[in-house]
C-alpha cells in the first residue's frame, strides 16, 4: 500500500471543471483501508489476548486467578486446598474464640462449635475459583482484565445456630445466677429467728444471644457481656417484720397465773416459763388472700388446757353436799348444797392469748360456779335404796354436858352423804367444836387424866358410827381407843374394845366407802330410852359381817392415888374424877363374808390400868 498519491493535484484541478468521480473512489478506498488496518489491530490485539488468556489458563489452572479475596484474605494463584487453608489461618484464632463472654470477674473463651459458629468457605472458595471461568471467552478475558486491574473481595458467610448458643449461655448461668430467697421466720426453741430477704440474679439468655450474634459478625473476637437482671424476693424483710414483733412479744416475759380458791386457799402461784410458752406456738408460711406468700402465728390451745388441768384440779372449790333424808326410802333433800367453785378453762385460754400479746404478765384465773354434786335431779339416780348397816350405843346415866354433845355431834352426823370411793372423816364433819355449832364444856380424857374439854362426850357419837362402819364391813383406815375402859361402851351386852375415841383435831375416825355407790348416814337420839343409832343406807351389798372377841391379858388397878391441883378451886376442895380401874388386852376379830368368800380382821384394844384421880383445890 502506497502512502504517496501524484495525481492528486490534477485530480483537483479536474474537480473544478465538473464531476469527479475518481475522487470519490479514492475516499472509498482511504476507508476501506483504515478498516482493514483497525480489524488487523483488532485481530492482533484479540489474538494477543487470546494468547495471553491461554497462557493464564494453562498458568492458573485448578488455581485461582491473581488480585481475588475472600473476607480480605488474598487467595490469588492458591488452589481451593490452600486457600481454604489460608482463609481458616486467617480466621482461626477467631473460630478458637469468637468471643470473650465477661461477667464482672469471670470470663469465659468458647470455641466456635460450642456457640454453633461455622464459617461457610466452600461457597466463598468457589466462587474465587469460578471466577473468570464460567462465562464466554471475551466476557472471562474482560472479567479477569477487571480484576486484574481493581481486584475483587468475596464475602465468606458465618452460620449461627442460636439454639446452641443458647445451650451455652445456659450451661454457664448455674455459676452466675442467684436464686432470690424470702424473708423467713421460725421459732428455734423460745428464740425468733428472722432470715432476711435475698435478691436473686437472673441470666438474659435471649438478650446475650442477640449481643453475641451481633458482635461475631465481623469475624474478630471482641467481649461481650453476659446481660443480667435482678429477681425480687416474693416475701420482703418489711412483711415479715410485723410476724417477728409479734413472736417476740408473746415470748417477751413468763406468765404468771394466781389461785385462791380450792386447796388454793391461802394463795397458789404458777409461771410458765418462755420455753412452755413457745412450745404452744406454731409459725408457718401459708398462701395469703391475695395469692402472696405469708406468715401465721398459730397458737395450740391443747397444750394450754394440759398446762391448766393440774391447776384447775389445785383452785377447784367443790359445792357442798346437801343433807338428805332418808325418808322411808323416799329421799328428800332436807338442806341443799352449796355451789362451788372452778376454773373457766375455755376463759383462761382466751384470757392467756391476750395476755401474749401485752406486756402485762399476770393473771388471776377465772373461775365459775359449780352445781353441788348433789341436787333434786339426780338425788334418785344415787341408788340409796335399803339400810345396809347400822350401830348404836347406850348413855344412860350420863350427866346434861354429854347428852348435850351427844345430840350436837349426833345433828352433824344426819343426812351425810357419803360418796362411792370416798373417805369418810368423822373430825371434818364433825367441824368446829364451839358453841356455835351446839357444843358445851364437858369431861374429857387428856393426857391419861378426865378434865373438862369442849365436846366432852363426843366419843359416844364416834363410837357409834364406829359400829355402824363395822357392821357394813367398810374398811376402817383409822380408830383409836380410849385410855381406860368405859362402861357406857358395854351396857348393850358389847364386848370391851367395841369403842373409838376421837380427840380433835389429832385423833380421827376414818373409814372407806367401797361399795361402789353412795351411802347416806343418818343419826338418831333416842332420849326416853338413853340410846344413840347411827344407820347407814345404800345399796345392798351382799356383806354378812359377825364379830367376836378374845381377852389377851389383865392388869390389876393402881392402889396409888394422883392428885391434880386445880388453882380455880379453894384450899381445902377435894373431888374424885376418876375411879381406879384394871387394865386389859383385847382384840375384836371381824368376819366379813360376801359370795361364800370369808375376810378376817382383828382390832386390837389395850385399857391401860387406871389410878383414882382427885381434884385438889390450891387457891385462895
């Protein structure tokens, strides 16, 4: 191809003249040339990158092509193998521990596969090697001439199972959380014991969850911290307080009870000492009205009707048995009993429940009035149907002082009842021996001497419940025999011995109600004939009762005489008091028998000898 052109000023000069046709040839030609110059550079260039793509094919074969990363890791000309090699060198120390999980002074470093991290780089890994390869030739020799020239950075996606991240968190919590505990109350002895409240610690898995998959997001290990939150005690110090005051007042001080009735009469006391307190008292947590937790003081009232039995028992005032006529069998209650007195127990527990809530300790016990054991409504039921015994004594021939005494003490005996199982006293019913109640100063035996003495003559009634006891075959717990012998006690036809002296208060005569039901006594004097009876009703019994005697031994009288000077009389008074008497040995043997069942008994008696006695005045 020439670059010179010779004609091309006579070509213009012939321009001029008209039309030109070769001149149009000629530019035809100037492009077809410059087109063909462009698609041989074209072809050359094309072939040069042809053959330059070739030649980085056959380079980069099964390797990645240059200036390519993944997650800033660059993986140029490395095989798959080596970068996935590269890639995890790269972000090892960040799968060895993503992150750093902080609670004040614990830390904790998990790996990866304990919070279910996993990078995915099989994805990131072939698309780094499929780049540049998997469209047509000029689209990959454009393609690789773009990253050759800028470079391109693949991303590498991270996988979070937050379920095994959960997993984790929870595994650690047990050392971070701190279960909230309640108020408490309880009594340890007589001592309050008050646990105080405790706020509890609670690990926010969820929310933690959310800040660490945030947080490994960028691949490199950063703290976190483990979120928590406070728990609130459902029972609080401030409502438990009240149930503690009140704990600690009951128990504050003993309780002090005072008695004076019953054998309580001169004063009883009693304390209950803080320990007996507490041991009524109960503190348990229960469910409230409004579905909370609390607390009840619960009080026994058992363990203080225990405490006051034996009490009651001291303060308990029994009424008084009426006296009952026996009345042909039709008994009537010829003066009533007295009320008496006891314990209002359901009283006293209320009154000692609020004694533990004040600071005032002491408390009379309150009592109420008991009905007589005996009335009109229940007289019947007493099963005093037929005369089951009887005893009688003659005091003929004596003086006004001892018939006096005779029918006082005989009044105190009438209509007594006596009740099954009880022990019969002759001093308590016989009581006061005064003027008040019928009595006048007669002689009596005191000091192995007879003087006058208030009652003399009494022995007669003593003597004749005596027998009455007897012959009902009742045991007799207590009988004491005259200092000498006396001929009253025989006028009947009665052995020596059949007597029972009493002297008040030291010498008694007792004996035993064992027939199983009431007895009723009643006394008669019969004056025209000289004679006292005592006769004892009830229910048959079943007893016969015989009796004989044996003298032991005998012992002459004194022949001495003793004088007792008495100042009340004159010089010169003398008076014989006592006539001088033999002494003897006695016993009376009682026979019981019941169902051809047969018992034996002996009294024994000794009449000491007894000297003549004369008063001798030594006054003026």
């Amino acid at each position: 191809m020439s670059t010179s052109f010779p004609d091309h000023v006579s070509d213009d000069r012939l321009a001029d003249d008209g039309p030109q046709p070769r001149r149009r040839i000629s530019l035809f030609r100037h492009l077809i040339e410059w087109l063909i110059l462009v698609l041989v550079i074209v072809a050359s260039i094309t072939a040069a990158l042809t053959l330059t793509l070739l030649f980085t094919e056959r380079q980069y074969e099964q390797r990645i092509y240059p200036n390519i990363n993944i997650r800033g890791v660059d993986v140029s000309g490395m095989t798959v193998e080596e970068a996935r090699a590269e890639v995890e060198r790269a972000y090892g120390a960040f799968l060895y521990n993503p992150v750093e999980l902080q609670f004040r002074e614990q830390l904790w470093y998990p790996a990866a596969d304990e919070l279910g991290l996993r990078l995915v780089m099989d994805d990131a890994l072939d698309e780094a090697l499929a780049y540049g390869r998997g469209a047509t030739r000029l689209e990959n020799v454009r393609m690789a001439a773009t990253v050759w020239q800028e470079g391109i950075d693949l991303p590498l996606h991270l996988e979070i199972d937050q379920q095994v991240m959960q997993q984790y968190l929870l595994g650690i919590a047990a050392t971070i959380e701190d279960p909230p505990r309640d108020a408490a109350l309880w009594l340890q002895g007589a001592t309050v014991v008050q646990q105080p409240e405790h706020w509890g610690r609670q690990v926010l898995i969820d929310e933690t969850v959310a800040d660490m998959t945030a947080t490994v997001q960028e691949l490199v290990r950063r703290p976190v911290v483990v979120r928590t939150r406070e728990v609130e005690p459902r029972l609080r110090d401030a409502e438990v307080a009240p149930f503690a005051d009140e704990l600690r007042l009951m128990l504050s001080e003993p309780i002090v009870l005072n008695g004076s009735t019953g054998a309580c009469v001169q004063g009883c006391q009693w304390q209950w000492s803080i320990d007996e307190l507490a041991s009524w008292l109960s503190v348990r947590r229960i469910v409230g009205e409004d579905g909370e937790p609390t607390y009840a003081i619960s009080l026994d009232p058992t363990e203080i009707r225990n405490l006051l039995r034996p009490l009651a028992t001291a303060v308990r005032e029994e009424g008084t048995l009426p006296r009952v006529a026996w009345n042909g069998g039709n008994l009537v209650i010829t003066a009533p009993g007295a009320n008496g007195q006891g314990m209002d127990v359901d009283q006293a527990v209320a009154d000692i429940r609020s004694l533990l809530a004040h600071e005032e300790r002491t408390l009379a016990l309150p009592m109420v009035a008991i009905p007589p054991p005996v009335t009109a409504s229940n007289l019947a039921s007493l099963g005093i149907t037929d005369q089951v015994a009887s005893g009688i004594s003659s005091f003929a021939n004596s003086e006004q002082y001892r018939i006096t005494n005779i029918r006082a003490g005989a009044r105190r005996m009438h209509g007594v009842l006596i009740p099954p199982g009880t022990r019969f006293s002759f001093n308590d019913q016989l009581g006061s021996v005064d003027a008040a109640n019928g009595f006048v100063e007669g002689l009596a035996i005191v000091n192995n001497r007879t003087q006058q003495e208030w009652g003399g003559g009494l022995c007669q009634v003593s003597t004749t419940v005596f027998r009455a006891a007897f012959f009902g075959g009742l045991p007799i717990n207590e009988r004491h025999a005259h200092a000498f012998r006396i001929s009253w006690y025989e006028e009947l036809g009665e052995p020596p011995g059949f007597d029972a002296a009493i002297f008040t208060p030291y010498n008694d005569l007792r004996f035993t109600n064992d027939t199983g039901h009431w007895l009723l006594m009643e006394s008669y004097v019969d004056l025209s004939r000289q004679r006292l009876s005592v006769a004892l009703y009830g229910t048959p019994t079943g007893r016969t009762v015989t009796y004989d005697h044996r003298v032991v031994a005998r012992t002459p009288a004194p022949t001495a005489p003793v004088y007792v000077n008495d100042p009340t009389k004159p010089v010169g008074y003398v008076r014989q008091s006592d006539v001088a008497r033999g002494g003897i040995e006695i016993e009376l043997y009682r026979t019981i028998t019941r169902g051809g069942e047969s018992s034996r008994q002996t009294f024994e008696t000794e009449f000491r000898p007894w000297p003549n006695i004369y008063v001798r005045g030594t006054g003026r």
